[in-house]
C-alpha cells in the first residue's frame, strides 16, 4: 500500500518559527533581497517544510523564503508538514536538503557537523569523516575541512563567523588561511621539530594568521613554502638554517613568507627543479639521430645551451 503524501497546508508566517538547528547561519543580505523580488514578482513557488511543534510550526527547509514573506507581509505561505523528527534526524534532514544547493559557509556548517558527530557518538556510531559525509550527504572533502575547522581555538571560529556574515566580495579572512597555516604547522611538527622547541604550536598558529591580517603575507598559498622550508633536507638545504629561519618567522612579525623562503631553500629548489629538466631535455636529445638535419632554430637554441653550460661548468 502505498505511503500517504505529507499533506500542504496554508500557513501564517507567524506560526513558523525557524530551526535552531540550521546548518546555515548567515543569510547575506543581497541574496536576500534578490528572492525577496522574485517572491513579490511570482509568490512562492516552492512550499516549505515544516513539523508541528507547541502549537506552531518549526521550519526544516524555507528559511529564506519564510523570511522574505515575512517582510512582504505575505497572510500565509504554502507548506508541508511533515512528522516531528528527533533532534539528530532533523539535524540530518537539514544537511541532506539544504547542502544540494547554494555553498553553505564553511564554519557555521562546521559547528553542526561538530553536534552530528556528537550525537552519533552518543548511539556508539562511526563518526570518522567518511562516516559522517555518508549520513549527511556533504561530500567528503569538504567534511574533512570542516572538521579541521573544529580543532581551531574559540577566538578563530568566532573571527571566521564574523567574516562569513559579510558580503562575499569584502571577506578577507576565509576557511582557506587556517586550513593552509595548519598544513604548514603539520609539516614543521613532522620535518622541523626543534622549531617547536623554540616556539609553542598556538605562537606559530598566531604568527602566521597574523602575518596574513596585517598584510605581511598577501596569499593563503604562501604557506606552502613554509613546508618546504621545513623539508629543507629533502631538497638538499641546510637544515639547521632552516629551522633558526623558521623560528625567525615566527618571532619577526614583518618578516615575510616569501623572504624566509628566499633566504634558505628556494636555490636548492630551483636547481632541483632544474635538474629534473635537464634529464627530461637529455632524454629527449638522445632520441635524434646523430646527423640529423636540424633546424635553424633548433641548432641556434642547442648552441645557446652549449654555451650557458660552458658557462656553468668550464
């Protein structure tokens, strides 16, 4: 026998109220007014749905839509009403409708994840990130961040949630920079480890975000040098240089990303890398057969190179 379809009723906005357990917090104002025109212009195509609660209504999916009513003063709003479910299958119920459509903020999503993964650890269930991508339906990479975010102290969270409640375009501070400080610290704890002798882990955190706040450090990317100034060994770089820069690093705070990696390890990267070509070229060179009819230019640029490596190597 088949199931009978919740039913749609004709509800006032007054009556709803929204979900303390949204994953999405941060509602900018521009998107906002761009459904509130096309609500006015064509009503609300899409009914919400909602579950019975204390006489009302709490909101599982239509939090914008019921917001934008709200303002257009709309008497009711067509909605579904569904049974009340449990706090974690609402939790669920919210990330598996919602996460589908516009990118949520990383951090305030973050937080819900953090209350899913308790209450499954609560019911003695696997909360490990695939576990947690599979009942929520995020997809695994961006479960992985999230949790990461998680580790993050209270005063980086909060910065964060204040940032993600601007525009897109004025946000300065984003998940990407904590997410790329940490890989970097990861890589100092495996390869550098006296630096941590030097300087705590929460001074190194500090330093680096706020190199990037004051401008000292202008791209999130940067600090995938500061890994490599760690693995200085593996490219063949004084390691010990390394390490007494990388503390500097984290002392000077005027002292940049881009000059530490200069002053220790970019030359043994470069000549690494340029190594790693010249076997390519050799490789290919042996492929011509001696005596082969060359071009001009082919033969003009082989000279150059004989004499760049005469140059080199005498």
């Amino acid at each position: 026998m088949a199931k009978a379809a919740a039913p749609l009723e004709q509800i006032g906005p007054d009556r709803i109220r929204r979900n303390p357990d949204n994953p999405r917090l941060i509602f900018r104002e521009e998107e906002m007014n761009e459904l509130l025109e096309s609500i006015r212009e064509g009503g609300i195509r899409v009914p919400l749905s909602v579950y019975p609660e204390g006489g009302g209504f709490t909101l599982i999916d239509g939090e914008r839509r019921w917001r934008c009513a709200q303002k257009l003063n709309l008497p009711v709003l067509p909605a579904i009403v569904i049974p009340k479910p449990t706090r974690l299958e609402n939790l669920l119920m919210m990330f598996n409708i919602h996460n589908v459509r516009l990118d949520w903020d990383l951090m305030p999503m973050a937080l819900k994840l953090g209350e899913v993964r308790e209450m499954l650890e609560k019911e003695r269930k696997e909360t490990n990130a695939k576990a947690l991508s599979a009942v929520t339906g995020v997809r695994l990479p961006t479960v992985r961040r999230a949790l990461d975010l998680l580790d993050l102290p209270k005063k980086y969270q909060t910065l964060l949630l204040k940032e993600a409640a601007k525009p897109r375009e004025e946000q300065r501070i984003k998940p990407d920079l904590f997410i790329e400080v940490y890989k970097s610290l990861h890589a100092v704890e495996r390869h550098g480890p006296h630096v941590l002798d030097a300087v705590s882990k929460p001074a190194y955190v500090d330093a680096m975000v706020g190199k990037y706040v004051a401008g000292v450090v202008d791209n999130v990317v940067a600090y995938r040098d500061v890994s490599k100034i760690a693995r200085a060994d593996l490219a063949g770089a004084d390691k010990k240089r390394a390490e007494s820069t990388l503390v500097r690093l984290v002392n000077e705070p005027t002292y940049g990303v881009r000059e530490a990696y200069e002053d220790t390890v970019k030359g043994a990267y470069d000549q690494r890398d340029l190594l790693t070509r010249i076997r390519a070229l050799r490789t290919r060179l042996r492929e011509v057969k001696r005596g082969s009819d060359l071009e001009p230019g082919l033969r003009e640029a082989l000279s150059e190179l004989k004499r760049e490596i005469a140059r080199l190597v005498p």
